[in-house]
C-alpha cells in the first residue's frame, strides 16, 4: 500500500491563495469596467436587450431553472452536502463545504447592497432599480455545484464536476435570458464563488493539517483538460462577440439589427458559460490533493511529507531472523 505521510503543504496552501487573489482581482476588473464606465454598461445594455431575440423557445428551461433557485433550496442543498461529508466521516470536509456556500452568498448579498452603480444615461429604463452586481441566484447555483465536486467521492468527481459546470452555466445563462441580470452580474457572481472555493480549500488542508498517513485519489486529469480547454474556447467566443458590438455601440440599439442584439447576447451567454467552466476546472485540478482519498483518524502531525513502501519481507530476511 502507498502510504504518503503529510506535512505543510506548501506549495498548494500557495496555489489556492494565488487562486482567491486572482478571482478577487478578476472580479474588480469586472465591477471596474462595466459598473463604474459608461463603456462597460453600453456592452451590458446591448447584450441584455438582445436577450428578447428566441427567449420563447427557452421560457420553460429558464423559468423552471430560476424557480428551483432559492433560499429554500439553498439551505436544503447545504445540509445535503455537508451530509456526504459528515457519513464520509470528513468533518473538516463538511465545514468546508459550508464555508464556500455561506461565504459566497453572504459576500454577495454585502456587495450587491454596498456597490454604487452610476447613472450614466445607459440603461434609463433599469436606473431605477440601482445595482445588480453580482448575480444572487448565480451563486446560489454556483456554490451549491461547486461544493457538490468538493464533497463527492473521486470517482464520481469528472462527472460531477461536468454537471456542476453545466448547472452554473445553466443558473448564470437564465438570469440573462430573463433579464434579470446583465452577463456581467452573473461573471462576477462565479469569480466571487471561485475565490470562496479557494478559501474552503485551505481551510480544509489546514484543518486536516493534523494527521499521519493520507492516500491521494487519482486526479481528474482528463475532465480538468477537457473544461478548461472548452471553456476557455466559449471565452473566446465572447470576445470575438464583445469585439463586434464594440463597433457598434456609437449605434441607438433600438437602431441595431436582431444579427448585432443577438451577436452580443450570445457573446455574454458565452462569456458566463465559460467563466462557470474556469472555475469548476479550477476546483476540479486540486481537490484531489485538497481532499485525500483516505485520512487516517491518527498520526504524527509532526511527520515530514515522504512517502512509505510496505512489501513483504524477502526469504533472506525471514531465513537470517
């Protein structure tokens, strides 16, 4: 049996740090650039009218995808998963888990009521209603998928972590296409619940700091490449699409054509279905090293991290004893 004795991560107490400062960063930019700029709310303006462009053939999908988000199905969904946890016997799992849903969610009902939006004379008909940012029900649906990745066992965590992404996307494109929220609302919703995940990670490697001997799970290598990579693909798309309203936003939109109001609806559709994947790929490539497969209830928490080899005991040995 492989046996791997565990100190101070370092390296991955690093990485997850790194993490939470680039989602943070990440999200600023975003409130930077399409709340505090006229620049940044014309793209929003413009991909959110366009969100009236086929929204009856999605009505049902959207309307029952934002109905099954709530705070009822919030807390339900949280004592779920802090149940995998707990009959995994992962205390610090389950704390964990709580942590990111909590935290996300608290943090984004505390921004969204202290961020100040401008009036810029952008979107006159949703002035009224004052600041959006970030998407509430994006990160209801974002934390509980992203927390369900955390707490499966590894075997099921590729597939998981390929529905998780898709409900995000999912819960962020809804928002969208029943304009409730701008593209940019449900981004920064999914940066914010990415640097939770961040933050749970460490604490769940620093609260199973004290213990001996761990075994890893196998890494989902195939699943993490294979999100990444189709995500940054749909970010890519989004920049082509936010590339091609750019040059049309000296245009009224009531004076754009349904081409110019979809290209950039579809662009911000893009730009949350991605963002959503990057983050689930991100939680996807450590947690099989932030969650073992097997802690040990005991050990030596003084240990250096080396690696322990049991064989049999060769005929020499069992001869000269």
């Amino acid at each position: 049996m492989l046996l791997a004795m565990r100190g101070w991560p370092v390296g991955l107490a690093l990485w997850l740090l790194v993490l939470a400062a680039a989602e943070a960063f990440g999200f600023s930019q975003v409130w930077q650039v399409f709340v505090q700029s006229e620049h940044g709310q014309l793209l929003d303006y413009v991909a959110i009218t366009g969100n009236s462009i086929g929204r009856a053939r999605v009505e049902h999908v959207v309307d029952t995808t934002l109905n099954a988000i709530s705070i009822v199905s919030l807390s339900a969904a949280t004592v779920v998963i802090g149940f995998i946890a707990l009959i995994r016997r992962r205390v610090a799992l389950a704390f964990g888990a709580v942590l990111l849903i909590g935290g996300a969610n608290v943090t984004t009902q505390v921004l969204k009521a202290l961020i100040y939006r401008p009036d810029l004379g952008v979107d006159v008909e949703r002035a009224a209603a004052g600041n959006s940012l970030p998407s509430g029900h994006t990160t209801i649906a974002a934390s509980v998928a992203v927390a369900f990745v955390l707490v499966l066992p590894p075997r099921a965590r590729g597939v998981g972590a390929l529905l998780a992404a898709l409900f995000a996307a999912l819960a962020g494109v809804a928002t969208l296409s029943a304009g409730w929220h701008r593209p940019s609302d449900a981004v920064a919703a999914l940066l914010i619940v990415g640097g939770w995940a961040a933050v749970a990670g460490l604490f769940i490697v620093l609260a199973q700091r004290r213990h001996g001997g761990v075994r890893y799970g196998p890494p989902s290598t195939y699943m993490t490449v294979f999100l990444a990579l189709i995500s940054l693909g749909l970010l890519a798309g989004a920049g082509i699409a936010l590339y091609v309203t750019n040059d049309v936003l000296a245009t009224a939109v009531d004076d754009l054509s349904r081409k110019r109001l979809f290209a950039a609806y579809a662009g911000g559709a893009l730009g949350i279905a991605g963002a959503a994947g990057l983050v689930v790929a991100s939680v996807l490539a450590t947690v099989h090293r932030v969650v073992p497969q097997e802690v040990p209830p005991d050990g030596d928490d003084d240990e250096e991290e080396t690696t322990v080899i049991m064989r049999p005991a060769s005929p020499d040995s069992a001869s000269s004893s």
